[in-house]
C-alpha cells in the first residue's frame, strides 16, 4: 500500500506540473491583463513600465518559470486587481465551495443511492421507470438552465429562498441541488445497474434460501457488492463538483472559488486563476487517492502492487 500511494503522489506532481503549463499557457493567449488594469490616461510608456514591474514583458518561458520558482516556495503569485497574494484570497472563499460541494455530495447519496436500489429492486414497476426518468432528466438538464429555474420558481414565484449571494443555509441550497442534479442522475443509474447484477449472483440466492430477511440480503450482501462502483463516481464526482461550482456559483452569484474564478478570468488576474485551478486540481487528486483505499476496504480481495 506504502509503494502505491508513493507512485500515487508521484502521479499528482507530475499532474500538476502538466496543468501549470497549460493552465499557464491558455492564460496567456487570453491577452494582456495590463490593458484592463492601465487607466485610459496611460501612454505607450507608462503601460510598458507598468508590464516591466509585473514581469510581464518578458518571454512565455521566462514568466513560467519565474512562476514555477516562486511556487516552489509556497508563493502562488500577487493578484494583479486585488494586490494582495493570491493564496489567501480564494482560501477566503474556500470555505464556501467546500460547504456547497459537500451539502451538494450529500443530497447524491441520500437521494441517488436509495433510489437506485429501489429501482433495482423493483425492477419493471413504476419505481423502476421514475428512476430511470430521473436519471435520464437529471443528466440532460442544463446546470445553467435548473438553476435559473429554480430561481424563477423559489425566489420570484414563491419567494421562499433568496435568489444570489450567501451567509445563511437558504443561499446555499438551491446552489446545492443545482450541482447535485447531475451526480444524481449518474450514481442513481450506477447503483441500479450494479443492483440488478448482484442481486441476480447465487450468493444472493443463497443468503435468501438460508431465510434472511429481504433488508439483510439487500443491506449486508448486495449493496456492499454493489457499492464499489457507486463509491467511484461518488469520489470522482466530488473534485467534479468542485470544478462544476463555476457554473453554479456565477448563476447564483455564490462567493465561492468558482465565481471568484470567472471574475478573475474577466479580469486576466492570472495568479487567482491559477491559484483555484491548482486548489481544485489538489483536491482532485486527494479524492481520488482516498477512493482507491477506500477500495481495499470495501474488498479486502483487492491488493496494490
């Protein structure tokens, strides 16, 4: 296990180094973000001095690796509006996604996995076909769309919840169910399609013929069976669901890293950018370490060599 997780986090280095580059690069072929910050007073010479100061008169590979130095010491870069360092500003708003991503990781589980096993376990009946709608729905529907549906109804209509912003539970939950719905709609048909297999395995049959009650076939042998694909995705997802905040976030205009992303992207403030890109790339990769020793755990039968 020991070897696994080094080559693991050998992996990750060299994940991140690929994604400074590219990150670095799409940043740059953006334009140049002197030209937002320079007042129009500014004359030729005054906005190439201004780019000498913040080393962005220099070459692609001379900035990237200045970068790369200052990384190396824990120095993710000044945020070129905010003028203060990057690291701190989106560990400020970081909170927020995680509170969003983890609200939005629960309603998957509690909703999802109990109806993929219903559907399952019901297979044909009319619970089968509503899952089944729901996954298919849930996949389809735009996250833009839902969400400003879900504003149109619960804030305009009905004047329930609070349509942007955040501080309380009421801000955060129509943004919760809007990058819920996907995942939903995802593990839902996992869970069912891995039920279906399993419960049709003589080790059920078994467990039924031995006089177990149908809760303890289901509970203890066929979703414990059935789970290693649902606990994938639901892992996957979760660095999914802090990389599909961007989109929920702005809709609602949430204060988390990912509408903090879009307005930094607006602004070409390229160390915030990269800062949340590089935060969300971390967690990513954590997730998904954690979900394949999760793994052996679940089935001891799995080795890592």
């Amino acid at each position: 296990m020991s070897r696994f997780i080094a080559r693991r986090l050998i992996h990750a280095v060299v994940v991140l180094l690929v994604l400074s580059i590219l990150t670095f690069g799409l940043l740059h072929l953006g334009g140049d973000p002197v030209s937002l910050m320079a007042p129009d007073y500014f004359s030729e010479e005054d906005i190439a001095e201004l780019q000498r100061k913040m080393g962005l008169d220099q070459p692609f590979h001379v900035q990237y690796m200045s970068y790369m130095r200052s990384l190396a010491q824990g120095d993710l870069g000044m945020s070129f509006m905010q003028h203060r360092p990057a690291l701190p500003i989106v560990l400020e708003r970081l909170p927020a996604t995680l509170l969003l991503a983890v609200l939005a990781l629960l309603l998957t589980v509690v909703i999802a996995i109990p109806l993929g096993i219903l559907g399952a376990v019901k297979r044909g009946s009319i619970w089968d076909r509503l899952s089944l709608v729901f996954a298919m729905s849930g996949k389809a529907l735009p996250s833009f769309w839902f969400g400003v549906m879900l504003i149109l109804v619960f804030s305009l209509w009905l004047g329930w919840l609070p349509a942007f912003g955040g501080g309380s539970w009421q801000h955060v939950l129509m943004p919760a169910i809007t990058l819920a719905l996907a995942n939903m709609a995802i593990v839902t048909r996992i869970v069912r399609s891995a039920m279906i297999d399993v419960l049709g395995q003589d080790y059920v049959k078994t467990a039924r013929a031995k006089g177990l009650s149908e809760r303890v076939v289901i509970a203890s042998h066929a979703f414990r069976n059935a789970s290693l694909p649902a606990v994938t995705v639901i892992g996957l997802e979760f660095g999914g669901l802090l990389g599909g905040s961007v989109i929920t976030e702005t809709v609602f205009a949430y204060p988390g890293i990912g509408y903090l992303a879009i307005q930094a992207i607006r602004a070409k403030d390229f160390p915030i950018v990269l800062c949340v890109v590089f935060i969300i790339a971390i967690f990513t990769l954590a997730t998904t370490l954690l979900v394949d020793i999760l793994y052996a755990v679940l089935d001891p039968r799995l080795t890592y060599r």
